[in-house]
C-alpha cells in the first residue's frame, strides 16, 4: 500500500521491472512486446522505466507474449489496487480540506461594508479569490477522469456497446455532479473537455445500434462544448461523425463538405487524416478514381508526419497501422482487388489478438466482407460464402456501416450469379443478417 506519491512512484517503477525481467527472459525486444501489445517501442521502454502507465489489456497481452504465466497480470492488478487506494485517500482528504476551508470561511466575522464602497477593503479582495478558488475537484480528480474517459475510448472497438454506452453515460453524470459543486475555472473547462469526448464516444456507440437520432443529438452536443471551450479535435470529430452518417446514408457530396469543415477546425491533427479517409471513401463511391488516389496520398503523407500516439487502440486517435483499413475500402469500391484483398489480409492480421480473437472486430468484420466480394468477382462461390459467414458472426457491429458493405456484396452477387443455386449460401445469411441489423 503506498503511503505517499514517492512510495506508488516505487511501485511502478518495480512493475516495469518486472515487464523488463519477464522480457529478457523470453529474449524479445521492446519493439516485440510493443508489437504484441499493440504499441510502439517508445511505450514499452517508459513502461519499463516505471514513466508510464498502460491498460489491464496491455498487461495482458505482455504477459502472453513474454509467457509469465498470469505474473505480470497479478503484478499490475496490485499496483492498480495500490494506486486507486492512494487516490481515493488523496480525494478524501482534499474533499475534507475543502470542506474545513468552507467551514473556517463560514465563521469569519462579517465584512463591513465601506462607506465608499468603490474602495474595497483588502481584506475582502482576498476573500473573493478564496471563493472563487474554492474546489472540490482537485488535479488528482481530473487527471483520473482523463484516464477513464481514454480507457472508454480504447474499449469501442471491441466492447459490449449497451455496456460500454451506460459506463460512459455513468462517469458523465458523476462530471455533471462535480461541475455542479465547487471548482475552479481550469477544472471547469477540463471537466467539460472530456465530457465532450465521452460525449463522441456514446455518439457513435448510439449510430451502431443504429439510433441515429439519439447518436446526432450526442454529437450536437459534442460539437457546442468544443466551440464553447475552444477544442479544435473535438470540433472536427463531431464534424468527422456528420461524415460518416451522411457515408453510410449514401449522401456523398455532404461527406466531402464535412470533412473539409473538420479538417479546418484541426489541419494538423490526426483527425484529419480520419476526415481525409471518409472523403476519400466517398470520392471512390462517385467513381472518381484518380481523387481517391490523391486522398489516400496526402492523408499518408499527413500520418506519416505526425508522432506515434500513445494509445493507438484510442477510437479518437489515428496510427499507420488503420490507414489499411481505409484504403482497404477505397480499394474494393474501385475494384482494385488485389490491393483490397492485401489490405484486407494486413487488417485482419493487426486486429488478431494471440489468441485467435479480435481485438478489432467491426474492422476485422468489413475486412472479411471485402475478401468475400473479391473472392465473387474472382469466381470463387465457396471462398465468398465462407468469409460472409465468418463475418456475420461478430457479436460487436455498427448496423449502418455493416449493412452498407453487405449491400456491397449482394449487388455483386446479383451481378455476378443472377440465378446460380450455390449463391444460397450467401443469399440465406444475408438475409438473416440484415434482418438482425433491422432489429438492432
């Protein structure tokens, strides 16, 4: 249990120690875990110095990759515990200082009101800064409510969406209880700042249950706190959400105009590169063939300039290893089907935890979906029927995106096998399919 910041500081530092023993032990290098992990080499290293601190997943996959056998695990769950002890007692006593300072204020004799009121005692000046500093917040608060809202964010690719939507709907209550309390201006706008991003993330959450109403009034409200507090990213995320509904619903000309308006709101982010990718994907649906080329170049050449995020599993951060699943897009819708198919196999090899499951499985979804229409155009029945099938079993799905792709592959089936009897075995799950996405 650590009693101060120094001691947890400890803890850590013997927790990277570990991940660095277990390391050497399997032979692998930084950049081998950071692979399996689904990080940079960077990441590892200040993970290991004890400078950084990394997801129950990470563990997880480190502990795979390095054969501890559960020990890391273990190892991390005791810090974990140490540490949200030591915070909840630094709360406490912060809370309980606030609360004295409230109380001594309380008792102070009443101010004499001047006769010239225009010349303010000194005395009262510094009684309205204690005022307007009182907080009941505190840099500990914010810094915790930072990480849980990343930790949601990096869960939506492959969590339980009802259960994901409630844990973000939940902390976005507890933030309104505190921004209802004492706190200073700083910790108002910060609070306000990942309310915004909690309120992206339930945003898209909604649109893959397919509530498209609920998840445009999630992003309206995204977008004013951006614009009220000055936040570029969050701005053209709401902006990047508009595109991809209006993708999805088939309004192309509207998906080029809101991406450039994100783009504007924050050129030199990576969500521009995802705004870049959504027009490109439009572009390739109006057959504008040597755009999308262009799209996809400047959007690399944009990613490829930019540092390597964190925490690349966040759905609001942009790293090289998505850009596949982009052009894998682009590709199929331009029958480029050899670089589609290369894609596809590159989408589905990154999204493949080590043991078998993915930790990516609306991306690995649309990969399969994209080798099964290849394997169609290639004349390959069975290939195609066994990928659809593969890719109509994920559990977690976005309704719209999904059903935009698998209508990809009917008219390629209608095309290509008007009135063969084997395309049954696509037809049948198809059906099934888009009667389920209906429902949800």
């Amino acid at each position: 249990m650590a009693r101060d910041a120094t001691e947890l500081a400890e803890l850590q530092r013997r927790l990277g120690e570990h991940l660095a023993t277990w390391r050497k032990a399997a032979r692998l290098k930084q950049a081998q875990v950071g692979q399996a992990a689904h990080v940079d080499r960077t990441t590892v290293s200040h993970i290991e110095g004890g400078r950084a601190r990394a997801s129950d997943q990470f563990w997880s996959l480190a502990d795979a990759a390095c054969g501890a056998n559960g020990e890391l695990i273990d190892q991390h769950r005791r810090f974990e515990a140490a540490r949200l002890a030591y915070q909840a007692r630094v709360q406490e006593a912060e809370l309980a200082e606030s609360r004295a300072k409230s109380a001594r204020l309380q008792d102070l004799p009443a101010l004499v009101i001047p006769e010239r009121p225009h010349l303010a005692r000194p005395g009262e000046t510094i009684e309205h800064m204690r005022r307007l500093y009182r907080t009941d917040v505190g840099a500990e608060t914010i810094e915790q409510l930072h990480q849980v809202a990343e930790e949601l964010c990096c869960e939506y690719a492959w969590r339980d969406a009802e259960a994901l939507k409630a844990d973000a709907d939940h902390w976005l209550q507890y933030i309104a209880r505190l921004k209802d309390g004492p706190c200073t201006f700083k910790e108002h706008k910060e609070l306000l700042m990942i309310s915004g991003w909690l309120m992206l993330l339930i945003g898209c959450v909604e649109y893959d249950l397919g509530r498209k109403r609920q998840a445009e009034s999630w992003r309206q409200s995204a977008k004013k706190i951006g614009e009220d507090i000055g936040h570029g990213p969050i701005i053209a995320w709401a902006f990047e959400m508009s595109a991809w509904f209006a993708l999805t619903q088939g309004d192309l000309h509207k998906v080029m105009a809101f991406s450039r308006a994100g783009i504007d709101a924050a050129p030199h982010t990576s969500v521009a590169v995802q705004l870049s990718a959504q027009s490109a994907k439009a572009a390739a649906r109006m057959g504008e063939r040597e755009t999308v080329h262009h799209i996809l170049d400047e959007g690399y050449r944009l990613l490829g300039s930019m540092p390597p995020p964190a925490r690349p599993e966040n759905h609001f951060d942009i790293d090289p290893a998505k850009w596949d699943f982009y052009a894998m897009d682009c590709f199929r819708i331009a029958t480029e089907d050899r670089r589609a198919s290369e894609h596809a196999h590159e989408v589905l090899r990154i999204s493949r935890r080590p043991d078998g499951t993915d930790r990516s499985p609306m991306r690995a979804t649309e990969a399969r979906l994209t080798l099964a229409i290849v394997a169609l155009r290639q004349g390959d029945l069975d290939i195609a029927a066994s990928w659809t099938q593969d890719a109509l079993s994920a559990s977690r799905r976005s309704a719209d995106s999904m059903t935009m792709v698998v209508d990809e592959l009917v008219r390629e089936l209608n095309r290509l096998f008007p009135k063969d009897p084997a395309a049954r075995t696509i037809v049948e799950p198809v059906k099934q399919a888009r009667l389920e996405l209906r429902a949800d």
